[in-house]
C-alpha cells in the first residue's frame, strides 16, 4: 500500500500572506524516500494499521525531503535525521542517543517490524519510524498554513525563507526519567534558534505496555504546545492559558478524517495510550463532540476543573464545534492538505490566533483571536460561526475572563451579535 499527501496544485487566497512572509514556492528536488507508518489521520494501532508511505514529504515546506540539512539535493543523513527533526531512543534520559537507530541506507527505506504482543522495548525502530514521519508531517502541514521558518518554527536550514534556523525539534523515543518514567508526553522548550525537545514516554496502565510515538493525538498535541510557545514567546505559564486548547484542536484535526463526522461523533485523545476504545473519553475524560449533552464543557463550568488541562478543553470544545460548523458551511476535504474547505481553514485559524495572541491572555482572548484571524485571513466570512461555537460553552458578547492570572474570577455568558442572531433565527442553526 502506498500512502502520499494530497496533490497541492494550486494556491488557495491566503497563500499571498504566506509569500508575504518569505515562504517560497518552487520544485522539489528531494530524493525518494518509504516510511512504515501510521499514515495521517491513522491515530494509533486502535485506529488503523501501518502502511508504506513513499515520499509523503511537501514539495514547498521540506524541498529537499526530509534527511536534507544543506539545501543541496542529496540527504546529509539516512538515519531519522533532517532538516525538521532528528529522533532517537534515549530510554537513560542523558539526551544522548542511545545508539543511531534505523538507518534506511541510499534509498532511504524505513520499515521495522512490529507486533502487539510485543513490549515497546521489542520495537523502538517502529516508534521512531512512526515518530519521525509524523513530526515531519506535522511539520510540513503548519508551515503550508501559517507557522512559517519567518514566524520562528522548527528547522536546521530555512532555505531562504527567513527566521534563525539552526533549531530542528529533537524527539526522544521511549524516554527514561528519574522524576516521571511513565504515562507522559512532555517537551523542553527553546526560543527561535535552539532545538526544543519532545519527549515520548512508555504507558504501563496495560499489558504489554504502550508508548506515546504510536498515538498520534499526544505527539501532535506535544507539538501544538511548542508551536504555541514559539508564536506567543512561550507565554503559557498564567492559569488561565489557552494552550491546552489550542493543542488539543491541533491534535483532532491531524487525526480526523472530518468527512462523515456529525454532532454526535465523539472523538477523544490518547485512548489508545489508556487502553480505551476509540470515542472514549480518553486522556481529557470526556470525549470531544458538538452535542452538549455528550460534551458539557462551557466556562461556567471551569471552576469545577483543573487547569490547565482540564480547563483548556474548554476552549477546544469551541474550537472542535466551529471546525463542524466549518464543515457544514464549506464542506470538508478529509485531510490537512492545502485547501479552502474546513480542515485548512480551521487550521489557519489557530495558528494565525496563536500568532496574535497577547501575553497574557485568558478564554475570551483566545475567542477574540480567533475573531481576528477570521477577519485576517477570510475577510470575516465565517465571524457568525465563530461568536455561535463560542458562545454557547459561554464565550458569548457578554463574557469576561477578568484576569489570566485566575480560572475563578471570569463571567460566562451565551449572548451572540444581533446580526448572528438573526443569522441563525432564519434557519442556519449548526448546534
């Protein structure tokens, strides 16, 4: 089976401001390449199975392929090392490699076995397969929507396309710790130029035990909070910040194929990692749906959580019901590919709200960016869906955050614009 992103054939509007920002678009010279991976939306071994995946590097965020550092056709490395991200095994926690891990020699071939029998310690080759092609994915995808090498993202060379460079993301696979050994996905970050670290570790709530690389959800999400930490200056340390939720967004997109999804589709994060069944409610609880009776979470209710993971899923909750109302509206494409459908919008929504996001900044901020970034990159075209996701989990007109610094002292409310009202009183009705 031969797995490939989608052909981007042309240029939706908002590629423009990408150019704008010195994003290039030319030919790809990159070499040939295999992985054997979970291919994008495959979210764990519970969701599908690995496939061979030829050459799923993007032509214009990674022209030289992955395994390229010097802008030269030609890899500079054959092992899970590049341009965007170098992965290695560090089960001693030193930041050392524990050794070169799989080398896919001249043709770049990638294929390690893997059984679900076995312990991750039988197959961290697969992992670290799995874990490099899914942060070069992840890679690729938010530079073509926005998390640009001039807006501080991670990679050795830019290729003229402004930024530090000189800071490709390191992934340590099966990641020991002296403090936290188990049933975690963390990252050490760094600002522009200096390599931050994402850290995989085993799951032992099940046997045989599980790890972070083969579910998707929790890499992706470990790779959210560092592009929310780059494009807001690692502003994430006030209670109520809504990183988790921006993170968790980015964690359902990657993983959904969002075609067929309806109101009543529960999608939950890292259920494979807890053992739990896909739609289960997994690493936040309760699974994300647009169905409030599924998914209560509203910021009436935050001082009942714990931020900031539990509260941040609140803001995901809005975020995750506007990506539907996008698809009712637009329709959806059923990949993260370059297009103008709900997927990529949402997408470019989220990292161009991250991108403006003050310092510090609570709930009805985050609201308020994602209104801009409507405005910015659509010309305000879905501002009506916005103020509705938000303000029926209470990020209406009326709400207030009060300070960023408490999850208690904020005010909810469901109020729309008279205009939305009117809107959706005429027949649009998306929850």
């Amino acid at each position: 089976m031969t797995v490939s992103l989608p052909s981007l054939p042309s240029l939706p509007p908002f590629a423009a401001a990408m150019l704008a920002c010195g994003l290039a678009f030319a030919a790809s010279p990159a070499p040939a390449a295999g992985y054997r991976a979970l291919p994008a939306p495959v979210e764990s071994p519970n969701h599908g199975v690995r496939a061979w995946i030829s050459d799923p590097h993007d032509p214009v965020a990674s022209p030289f392929g992955w395994h390229d550092t010097d802008g030269v056709a030609g890899p500079e490395y054959t092992t899970l090392r590049g341009n965007n991200v170098h992965v290695y095994v560090d089960t001693n926690a030193d930041g050392v490699p524990d050794g070169p891990g799989p080398d896919g020699g001249p043709a770049l071939t990638f294929d390690a076995p893997y059984d679900a029998t076995w312990s991750p310690s039988a197959y961290h080759d697969a992992l670290a397969v799995n874990t490099f092609y899914w942060t070069n994915h992840l890679h690729d995808m938010l530079l073509r929507h926005g998390f640009t090498p001039a807006r501080g993202n991670m990679q050795a060379n830019t290729y003229g396309q402004g930024g530090m460079g000189g800071d490709p993301l390191r992934v340590e696979v099966s990641r020991g710790s002296a403090i936290n050994q188990f049933n975690n996905v963390s990252y050490a970050y760094a600002a522009d130029g200096s390599s931050p670290t994402l850290r995989q570790f085993v799951w032992n709530t099940m046997t045989p035990n599980r790890e972070s690389s083969f579910d998707a959800s929790g890499t992706t999400w470990a790779y959210g909070v560092l592009t929310y930490a780059r494009l807001t200056s690692n502003c994430i340390q006030h209670t109520e910040t809504p990183h988790v939720g921006f993170a968790d967004t980015l964690a359902l997109l990657a993983t959904t194929d969002l075609r067929g999804v309806t109101a009543t589709t529960p999608r939950g994060l890292g259920t494979y990692l807890v053992n739990q069944a896909p739609g289960a409610g997994g690493l936040r609880g309760t699974a994300y749906a647009e169905d409030m009776t599924m998914n209560p979470r509203s910021y009436a209710s935050r001082q009942t959580l714990a931020p900031p993971h539990a509260t941040g899923a609140i803001v995901a909750s809005a975020l995750w019901d506007l990506t539907l109302y996008l698809a009712d509206a637009h329709g959806a494409q059923g990949d993260l590919g370059v297009g103008d459908r709900a997927e990529s919008r949402m997408l470019r929504l989220v990292i161009e709200a991250m991108r403006t996001m003050p310092c510090p900044g609570g709930f009805v901020t985050a609201r308020d960016a994602i209104l801009l970034a409507d405005q910015t990159l659509h010309g305000g075209q879905d501002r009506c869906l916005v103020w509705q996701a938000f303000a029926r989990r209470g990020l209406g007109i009326g709400a207030d955050e009060g300070s960023p610094a408490s999850i208690t002292d904020g005010t909810a409310a469901t109020d729309v614009p008279a205009d939305c009202v009117s809107i959706f009183s005429n027949g649009f009705d998306p929850g």
